[in-house]
C-alpha cells in the first residue's frame, strides 16, 4: 500500500472515531507507564501521513479527502472531554481500525449503499502511533468547527461552507468532500436536508444545538435548491 493510500485510511479512521466515540476510548490509557508522546514527533507524522486527506488547523492541512478533524473533535471538547480522552479514542481507533464504512449513493433513489476505503488496524505502531494520537488530541477542535456559526448568520452558503464542505461534494459551494454523500448527484429535498442536519447519521454528526433551527433552515434551503444545479 503507498503512502498516499496509507494517510488516506488512516485519516478516515480517525475522524470515524471521533464522530463515533463520542470521545469515549475503549482500549488502554495511551500514556500511563512507559515513554510519554513526543507531539513535536507526532505532528511531523501527521504531515506526512495524513495531511494529503485531512484539515486539521494546527498543522496547516487542508486535506478533503476524509474528515475535517477539527470539526470532528469541535463538539467534544465543547461538552468538556479532555485532551486524554480524545487521545485514547485516537489511538484505539489506529490500533482497531475503522471496520466495514458506507455511504449513500444515487441507486434506488439514494437509499443504496456504496462501500469506502476501510482503515487497517496498527497501520501506525508502537510510539508512532501514541506519537500522533497525542499530537491529534492536543489541537484538533481547539478553535471549534471549521467556521464560526455566529458570524455567518442565517447565510445557507457561508453556514454550508464553514460546516459541511469538508465531507461533501456541492458544485454550487466549490466543495469536493467525499465523506459524505455526493449532494449534486443525490438532490435531497429540503426535508431531508434538515433532518440530516438536525440528527446526523452514520458518521456525520448531529448540528442540533451547534447550529439555530433557523441556521438549520438556512443551509437545509441552500442545499436543496443548490444541489445538482
């Protein structure tokens, strides 16, 4: 497997189990006992094994292949998860892999499942895989989503662009996302846009509560009547 593909699985695992986990790890405390994380070491094997498909702010990456990672963590962090328990999550999910992933598709109406790339588990090992599950847990959501739904108001495209271009394809947006579903080619309507946004699904998290009903409303509009255009 090259390089490119390796950051690729990587990266979608870890942002699976952020969106997944919540915050909560399942495997063993990543640094009690033994060497403690070397972030400076961590960050540089984030440049160089992710950043070609994730955003993560503190490491200048801008990747839109898998998930913004700071969007991911934002929303732990804001119910007060610590810097620990977020590392744990990413290391476990380094160590476990990410299992069978799927997103919509066009068939039967958008209600056909396609499968993704699943990450291997121990893709990274050992100290290198502390390394960067510290590094992550260190930066990522620090600054919460990737826009500040305060200053966008009730502006569909700007409020799309700050919170959903990361995982998704919207010509109308410039947005080239593959996380989520192809929103061009699956034309969702209205409804379905805000009940989406509202509660989330598979992994994308729910924006009840981290956006307005009316913020929901707006980009729910944006999107159906943008969508395929």
């Amino acid at each position: 497997m090259s390089r490119a593909s390796r950051a690729g699985v990587l990266g979608a695992g870890l942002a699976t189990a952020a969106l997944l986990a919540a915050g909560c790890g399942t495997g063993g405390v990543a640094s009690k006992g033994g060497q403690q994380p070397d972030l400076a070491a961590g960050e540089t094997l984030f440049k160089q094994d992710c950043a070609a498909c994730h955003t993560l702010a503190a490491a200048g990456t801008t990747g839109t292949i898998g998930p913004n990672l700071d969007d991911a963590f934002a929303a732990s962090r804001q119910e007060g998860y610590s810097d620990n328990t977020i590392e744990n999550v990413v290391l476990d999910q380094i160590r476990l892999g990410s299992g069978p992933l799927a997103t919509y598709t066009t068939v039967n109406n958008g209600k056909g499942l396609t499968p993704q790339t699943t990450m291997p588990a121990n893709i990274v090992k050992g100290q290198d895989a502390k390394n960067v599950a510290a590094y992550v847990a260190s930066v990522a959501g620090t600054n919460g989503f990737g826009g500040s739904t305060a200053s966008v108001g009730t502006n569909g495209a700007a409020i799309f662009k700050a919170n959903c271009a990361s995982c998704h394809t919207l010509s109308a947006a410039g947005a080239t996302g593959t996380v989520g579903p192809n929103l061009d080619q699956l034309k969702p309507s209205l409804s379905i846009v805000v009940h989406q946004v509202t509660n989330g699904g598979a992994i994308m998290p729910a924006f009840k509560g981290k956006l307005s009903a009316a913020q929901i409303q707006a980009v729910a509009k944006y999107v159906s009547s943008s969508a395929g255009k």
